[in-house]
C-alpha cells in the first residue's frame, strides 16, 4: 500500500523525482561550483545583474550627471593617464561630448554641463599624482 507521501505528491514533485530517477540532472554543467551571484541575496541584486551586463561602468546615471561627475573627476585630477597628451587627449574629447549634450534637450531637471579646461585638467593630474 501507498504511503501519504506518494499518494498526494503533487504533479511538478512527481516530474523532478521522475526526472532525477532517469538520470536527466547527472553531469549538469556548473555541477559542484559555487551559484555564479553570491549577491543575489541582496535588495538590489538586479540592477547589479543589469549593470554588468550592460556594461554601465561606475556612473549608471543620466548622460548629463555622467558628463558632470567625468568634468569633476578630470579637474580632481583622479583620472587614469599615462602621460599629459593622452589626459589632453580625454580632456578634449570630454568637451566635444559635454558640447553635444548641451544642444540636445535631456529628460529631468536642467543640469550644467561645464567645459574643463585642459591646462587646469593637467595641473590637478600633475598634482594628485605626486601625492
């Protein structure tokens, strides 16, 4: 006779047992590793998830606040260059994407996109990489 338990098991543990049972979950790729998102238990598990995997980089903001926090990271002097042509170099192309984004009209509240001035960029980049 039946015991309780296989008497009333539902449909979908009936499935996973028959499964297991004819071998379908043997050599499983991943077997025996860790879960790849150790995170996953976290609030916000997702938006890390979506981050990576768009590639979003530090500053998942809004074009104009990103244009913003490169112009404050540029005259900080806390970006990475080899040399002064190559941090000329970011700076100028800074100021042709922070001028292109000024003529285009962005969703939310107004935000000033500044023009960093390249010998100023130099200068704080000559100064925190001494310290």
């Amino acid at each position: 006779m039946a015991g309780f338990d296989e008497r009333f098991e539902r449909l979908i543990d009936k499935q996973i047992r028959e499964a297991a049972e004819r071998g379908a979950f043997d050599d499983l790729p991943g077997q025996g590793k860790p879960l790849p998102n150790t995170d996953r238990y976290t609030d916000d598990w997702w938006l890390r998830d979506l981050g990576k995997r768009e590639d979003l980089g530090p500053y998942a903001l809004p074009v104009p606040l990103a244009l913003r926090r490169e112009a404050q990271n540029l005259l900080a002097g806390t970006v990475e260059a080899r040399s002064e042509a190559t941090l000329r170099e970011a700076v100028a192309d800074y100021n042709e994407r922070a001028d292109k984004a000024r003529r285009v009209p962005h969703p939310g509240p107004s935000v000033v996109i500044p023009t960093v001035d390249p010998d100023q960029a130099v200068a704080a980049w000559r100064k925190h990489k001494r310290s």
